[in-house]
C-alpha cells in the first residue's frame, strides 16, 4: 500500500467527473447489451435489440459496395490528414451529395461545412458553443433520447419538451397553431427566467417517423428567427422516407431546400446530416454540420481536435458519398425494404393489438403504445414512471430491449420506440418476447424490500 | 433579409462560443499546412513541415502490412458496434500488446482499459474529471504542445511549468533534486491560492526525446502520493526508442512496470497509450486509457459516446496490436529507421551550426536551439517573445514549419522542435530552408506600421 491513503469513501474526481461517474451504469450495461445481440444459431442467449437505430436491412449492401471499390490504403491514409474538420475530399464530397439528394435553395460550399466523429460530438460542440450552461433547448414532445443528453453532458443545458395539444399535428397543422406551441413553452420558460438558446428539429422526426411540411418548417424558422433561437435541423434520415399503405404523403423536405434567408438571419440556422443511418455506417462516426453563421464555425473548428473521425472513415465515407450511379439503386432498395419491413412489424403488432402511432413513413421506428401494460397505480407512491421502469425490466427479463418513453421526453409513460430495421426472423422473436413480457403480471421488483409482501 | 436583423456587431455564440471563436485562426492555417505538403515533384510549391509529429518512415509498412491481411469488412463492421470505449477484440488486442511491449509488473485486463478516438480527447476527458476549472496541471518545461492545449480547451485547467536548475537533469538526476523542482512549483502554487490536481509526465519526452529512469519515476509518484496528485503518464513514444553514437542510454520503463501500488495510491495512477506514434496511425484515432480507479472509468465512460473510434479503425488497430510475430521486425525496422533520420538531421544541423540539445534517443525529434537567430532586442517594447513569433514568420515565409518554444512552454524564446522522421530529401530541404530564413536578417513585421522606418 501506499505511504498516504485517502479515505477510501471519498471521490478523487472533480464535482463533473464524480457527476459523470455517478450517472447509470451505462458502460457495463452497454457491453452486454451490444456483444450480446441474439441470433438463432450463433448467440441464442443473446438480446433482441429492438433499441438500438441501426438499419440492418443495408449493412451488407454497403460492405459489397466497399468490397467491390477494392480501396487499397495507401501509407498517407494512416497519418492525421488535412485536419480534423474532414478532408476537403469528404467535405467536397458531402457538399456534392447534399446538392444533389436535398435540393438546396442554393447550392453548398465544402467551406461551410465541418465534419466530424459523427452528429453526437456535433450535438455536444453547439450546445457548448451556442448556449451558456444552464441555459434550455426546445424538443418537440416525443424527442430523440440523443438530444437532452448529447447537450447536456458536457454543456449543461437543460431540454423544454414541446407539447401538442391533440388538435395539433406538429408535422402537418397550420404552422400558427404549431408555433403556438412553441410559443408557449418560451413564455413558460422566460417567466421562469430561463433562457432558450436553440431549438432541434429532427425532420425526419425520431421516434415519431414522420416529415415536417414546408410550411410548419418556414413557420418556425420565423419563431426563432423573431426570437433570436438558433434553429439545428437534423435530418440523418432524409433518405429513408419509405412507404406503405398506411403511411402519411407528406415527404421530407429539407430545411436547405426552403429559400430559408427569406426567414431566418443565416447566423442563425445549422443542418446536421451523417452516415450513420441512411448509409447504416453508424461505426464510420461521420456527421456534417453545415453552417453560414463564420463565427460559429471557427468555434466548432476550435474543438474538432477532439471529435477527428479520421482518415480512414474519412476514405470510405467519401467513396460512399461519391458514387452517384450507384446512390439511386441503393436507396431504392433501402427505400423498399424499409417499407417491407415496416409492413413486417404492423402486421405482428397488430396480430398481437399492440397499438402504435399511425402515419409513420420515414426513419427505422414505430411508436408504440404500452400504457395498458404498464400495471394498475399500486397506492405505494409508485408513480407512472416507476411502471414504465417496471415494464422495461419485464423486457429485460424476456431479453428484449426497447427504449421507453421517459428518456424521449414523453408526456405520459409507456410509449416505446420500436426498431423495425431487422431481419423478420429477429423482428418477430422480438415481438414474441414482447409479448410475454406484457403478459408477465406487474411485480414490485422496484419497490423497497420492505413492501415486497404487498 | 430576415424580417428581424440582429446586430452584425454581436456574437450569436455563448460565452464559451464566443472565446473558442476567437482563438488563433486554427483552420485556415492548417488547410493551407496539410493540404499543401511539399513534394519535389507532385507539389514544388508547399511547406515542408518539420512540425507535425508524424513518423513518415514507417508509413508504407503499416499500409503494406494491413494490405496483405487481405481484410475484408463485413456488415457488421460498419454499424455501432459494442460501444464507444472499445470493442472487447481490441481492449484484449491492446492489453496483451502492453503486457508483451511494455513489461508491466503485473498484468493488465481489457476491463482496465478504455479507449477512446485518439489521446487528444483522452486528455480532454481526463481533464474534465480530474479537475476543476481554473486547476493546475504540473507539466515539465518543455512540454508537449498538446497538453495546456487539451485539458484547457473545455475544462479550463492552467498549466504550471516546472523548470530545472541546470545542475538537474530531469531524467537522471537523484529523484530528490527532480522532484525538489514540483515541490518548488507546487509550493508557489499553493502560495497563489491554486489547486494542483495534475501531474502529467510524457516519457518517452516530448519534445525533450528521452526516458526517465525508474529511480525518478518512483521519486514522481511518491510526490504525488504525497499530495494527492494525479499522475497522467503519457508513453505514446514506448517503442519508438532508438539509439545513435551520441544518444543517452537510459532505456524506457514504462511507469507500469514499476511495483507502482507500493509508491502510489491505485486511484491516482493513470497511463496512457496509442498508435498515433509508434504505428504511425494518428489517422485511425486509436487512444487508451489503463487505470484502476473505478470511478474514473465510469467517468470516462460516460463521455466515450463523444469519443468512438469506431469499428473499422478498431477492426484495423486490434489487427495492428495482435500480430506478436510481426512486431519484431516493424519496431526493429521502425527504431533503426529512426535512428538513421536523427543521424541525418545532426549531420546537416553540425554542418548548419545550428545547435540542439545532446542526448535524446527516442520519438521523431530534435529540440533545436535558434536563441542566437532572434535578433536583437529593438528597444520597442518588443519582448523575446515576439522576436520568437517574428523567426517563425521568417520561417512561414521560406516554407518550412516548426513549433516555436513558446507553445511548448519554454523558459527561454528560440527553441524549436525538429521534426526528422521524415525523408532524407524532404529534411535536407527543410534544413535548406530553415537555414535561409535564419539569414534572413530580422525585420520588423510584427511591430506597429508606424514603427515601421525603425
């Protein structure tokens, strides 16, 4: 032992690092989840991860594509490169593929665009950049799980959870009776005395799976525009809009593709795209962030020695992003698959009523709706979101995962995101397990030991 | 226009923003730096940078190595993988590497291990969970340009240089003169009301390029015990020790393989490693983290989702750590290589007479001394420091780049680091240059226009 041992109750952190340490036990809890997928044959232990936005419906397509490039890496591909903002290959190469796929009002400069290791760090660095700590973010109501923590880990913001009222369709009402909406979660906060700084879009909406009108968008770029918010549209699902029959027709527009100077001062409006879904490259750790607003982009640039998402990423992704003959095959086949897929996992739910949110035509999710599975109140002071954290460790039990609503800044508990975006054959152990888990009786496994007779 | 306009003059940034914004012209400078490489043939027009610290020597080996592995990336490559602090294959890849390379006096688990895209966001972390905002590190002077730059930029740490007397050698010396020098930096610390909750030791040193005996690394540990200091030891250089007719002979020990528990409490003892250096792979963002304080881990953890490697270079470094066969031959080729370069670059440096300080034997540098180059002091306020920023503008304009020692945290202006792992034409050009804009006579283009006919 050492000649001087501190108390070994004491923290030897820093206050955020002992903050940090003391938040879920996301990395032991992650290992298992992650290295122990099930399959049939190889793991049959293993969890049916029905959480994770993975499309795993494309994965093999982009590994053949790749195989077929046969990239020879060459010594320069393994130093540090041109810089950690993304090589003017891939900027060039991102900036081409947006002008093409998004229809921009006007077309985009690889000089406004900063690349990095993927939309989460991206997400961190404007939050740190764009809003000073404890200051809040508007997120429509369900939301992303990405967002309140991607920019409250290190930047400290706080998220505001945008309700609708049932008259209201976010995506698609009048954009005055949208912005009302947003309109009063901002008197809310200033009575309050918080500030907001930015409001995240996700269009294509996650978890909700739907696309935003040009209106509602031009709507509320003029909400902060009138209020000095700054707008962060994050569209890492503009090219997996599908279709089926029960889908909404509203399709993606992007925010670019709006004459957008128009409604919103420049500084103030910045796109986010990536690879990590429309591509499945979520291992890549590629996202762009594109802005007009000098200032911001020197103070993103200012931080991108952390978030390097290297060069050989870097190669691959612009060989991705590069090969235009090939993009059309290959989201029509995502396209198709998605739709088939999304099919797949209505019809199992519905075989099994199980209720989900109609409408949904992009992303890799359906929203589903637990809330008669989540157990009578108990009288114990066990509140609803108890019963969703009881639900959730049901599923764990029957070794299926799916993220509740809690973290996605619902209103009520016992909505869950359901990913579709899997082989039937897991689709369907998926559900099967589901299924059991929501005929397992409510138990108070969470509830003290001293009630466990109740 | 945007119907509401605000002011062009104001910053739309938070506070944080704002100063980051402001910060030297980072990317501009090195676009113009990295994509302009000088070439003889394909770019005659470039810089040639003696500043990147970049073994160039061995480059083609990794990429002649990794070719013939005849990797072939499957679907599951390209997705999130197990989870951003490295996949099992790799913490297991990297242990056994350490446990092979690195003698530890007992051996190191992957569930030790965190890693993370590269050391720089390592620092980063690290510093963010140590420490508190306005908090010292302790650094030796010189220094790692690095390290005031990583743990400042988001957790706001100041550095604190410790300067030798010249009957110390911070390397050789009795452990109880080198550790007289922290004490005395500690102490006036203390004086001033700061907080030292940082030791951070580069061995092998850069830019210093040598190893510290075990005698001096158990005296360093004992004195943070002491203090409850945390000890970061970075041995990014562990394999890239060479030898020349005027080298040092102390070898490198890594701090791990030192009976460490018995000089330091485990929670403040914290190693890092990564293939930026000795594999020549800064481009795949490969850092990791040993340490046996758990809580740290967890902290650490809970960032890792802003720092993913990602799985194809994971997939890449864990088949870089795990060939034990090849190891021999590469770091043979790599140390003698190295050798040679360093041999080469004295040689022209002797015939330049330009002096640099004896005795180093590993990573890619020399630690050169221009004092005599500065110029005279020109009674115009204008202090050693700038007469250093005026020869490096010298520099920038016969094309040839260094890191000056004020970056480095010198005591004195006029040192550089030479950077020689490079080939020989590319060195002998750089010396070329160099030696040009040292006899360029000293202008003033720094100094007011008014004070121009000076």
């Amino acid at each position: 032992m050492s000649s001087h041992s501190p108390p070994s109750s004491g923290s030897t952190l820093s206050n955020r690092g002992a903050a940090l340490a003391a938040r879920p036990g996301a990395r032991d809890e992650a290992d298992i989840l992650y290295s122990r997928n099930w399959d049939l044959v190889t793991n049959p232990e293993g969890v049916v991860n029905l959480g994770t936005a993975e499309n795993r419906l494309i994965l093999d397509d982009v590994a053949e594509f790749i195989a077929e490039k046969k990239i020879k890496f060459e010594g320069a591909d393994f130093d540090y490169g041109e810089g950690p903002w993304g090589s003017l290959r891939l900027r060039t190469a991102m900036a081409k593929f947006i002008n093409a796929h998004f229809h921009p009002h006007s077309h985009l400069s690889p000089s406004n665009l900063t690349v990095s290791s993927g939309c989460t760090s991206l997400l961190s660095t404007l939050a740190l950049t764009l809003a000073n700590p404890n200051d809040a973010i508007l997120l429509s109501s369900p939301s992303y799980i990405g967002f309140p923590s991607d920019m409250s880990l290190l930047a400290g913001l706080q998220p505001i959870y945008v309700r609708f009222p049932s008259s209201v369709d976010q995506f698609t009402s009048p954009p005055d009776a949208v912005v009302a909406a947003y309109s009063a979660a901002l008197k809310h906060a200033s009575d309050t005395g918080v500030a907001v700084k930015i409001l995240v879009l996700c269009n294509p909406h996650n978890p909700l799976g739907r696309c935003y009108t040009k209106e509602v968008l031009v709507g509320i770029m003029q909400f902060c525009d009138r209020h000095e918010i700054h707008l962060v549209v994050d569209e890492i699902y503009a090219l997996s809009v599908y279709s089926t029959p029960s889908a909404t027709d509203v399709p993606f527009t992007s925010v670019l593709a709006v004459d957008w100077a128009k409604y919103i001062d420049e500084n103030h409006l910045h796109q986010l795209y990536g690879l990590s879904k429309d591509f499945a490259c979520g291992g890549l750790r590629i996202g762009s962030l594109y802005t007009r607003n000098v200032e911001l982009q020197c103070a993103v640039s200012s931080l991108s020695v952390l978030h390097h998402s290297g060069t050989i990423p870097s190669l691959l992704a612009s060989t991705l992003l590069e090969d235009t003959a090939w993009h059309d095959s290959f989201f029509a086949t995502s396209r198709e698959r998605l739709g088939r897929a999304a099919a797949f996992a209505k019809e199992l739910l519905d075989k099994a009523a199980i209720p989900y949110a109609p409408g949904a035509n992009a992303g890799f999710f359906l929203w589903v709706d637990l809330r008669r599975w989540l157990g009578e109140k108990d009288g114990d002071g066990g509140d609803e979101w108890a019963r969703e954290e009881a639900l959730s460790a049901r599923m764990a039990t029957e070794k299926v995962f799916m993220i509740g609503g809690r973290a996605q800044g619902t209103e009520e508990a016992g909505w869950y995101r359901f990913i579709f975006s899997r082989s039937e054959v897991v689709v369907r152990e998926g559900v099967n397990r589901l299924v059991r888990a929501l005929n397992a009786s409510p138990d108070r496994c969470n509830a003290p030991v001293s009630k466990s007779g109740d």
